[in-house]
C-alpha cells in the first residue's frame, strides 16, 4: 500500500481496482490497492523520490504481437458511427459519461478492460453484489451522485476458463453490437 509520503510529486497514488472471476464464474474484486509510484532508473524498482527523474506507476502489462502501424497507414474515424462493445481483433479507447441516477449495464465481453476515472465518482458493482466506490484518478483494470467521466481502453482476450466452464460474452444493447467493426 502506498503512503502519503511515497506519493508523486503533487498527485496521489494511483489506486487500481482488479477485477476477477470466483470459482463459480461470477465477478469479484481480486485486488484493491494505491500503488507507488517506482524510479525506473533504480536498481531494483526503488519508490521514486524527489530527486527521481521519473516516477512510473505500471498498472499493467499484457504480452501482444505488435500491433502492424506504418508511417501513413489510413485510419478509421469511428466517433459518431455505432461501435461495438468491444473489438474482437484488437482494442478500443473510448470515453463513457454516466448520466447520475442511472442503472448500470452489467455485461462480460472477451476483453481485459482498464478504466480510468476522468471526473467524478461511481459505485462499481459486480455479480457477486460486492459494491466498491471509485473516484477521480482511480482506475480499474476489469477483467454515482453526480455524472461520472471515465476512459476506458478494452483489449481483445481468448474465452476465460475455470476448470471445465468456459465464460461467454454476455449479450449487449443492440447499439454495441459491433456492426461498424466488421468487415
């Protein structure tokens, strides 16, 4: 757990909110922690300090191919166009409002997700009917009173197993159905 004197600089530390599956396949919070920030440049990933030139705060690494980019690829504009929940073949950055008041869309898609929250603050819900309150900075790595603002990037995944139970994606409002991303 980080402490208020291994902060960086003039930011708090970064808390992240892990998300999992028990045994039974329902969703849990695995982990729920501030972490401190690191001197990279330290011999064995020392807490930054003042005199760091840098504080990193790795929330998490995902061993992938490298993505195929060259210098005047074309790209796609997709703001606006009905997208999917999420991109089988790759990963989506999007930024989602939540409205206050409003109930939330509990669904399973096949990707790790990382939400970071921009502005505000939101009671996270899973199945299990843990409730777990984020706010402002705080990020949640998922595999409110007043409008919330989060970022979230979602990076396609294989099927999650437990034992001999494969989880599916569980289905989605017509709108995230992800018409516009096939081809």
């Amino acid at each position: 757990m980080a402490t208020e004197e291994q902060q960086s600089g003039p930011f708090p530390p970064v808390r992240r909110v892990v998300t999992g599956h028990s045994p039974a396949g329902q969703a849990i919070i695995e982990s729920d922690e501030k972490l401190i920030p690191y001197d990279p440049f330290s011999e064995n990933a020392s807490p930054a300090t003042a005199e760091s030139m840098f504080g990193f705060t790795t929330i998490w690494s995902l061993n992938l191919s490298p993505f195929p980019v060259t210098a005047n690829e074309p790209w796609s504009e997709f703001n606006g166009k009905p997208v999917g929940i999420s991109n089988p073949q790759g990963l989506i950055a999007r930024i989602v409002d939540f409205p206050p008041g409003r109930p939330g869309m509990m669904h399973r898609t096949m990707t790790v997700d990382f939400g970071i929250v921009l502005n505000g603050e939101i009671e996270l819900e899973l199945d299990d009917g843990v409730k777990t309150w984020v706010k402002e900075h705080d990020l949640v790595v998922q595999r409110g009173p007043d409008t919330v603002r989060m970022m979230f990037l979602l990076v396609s995944a294989n099927k999650l197993k437990y034992g001999d139970n494969e989880l599916e994606p569980t289905p989605v409002p017509s709108a995230f159905d992800g018409s516009s991303l096939k081809k």
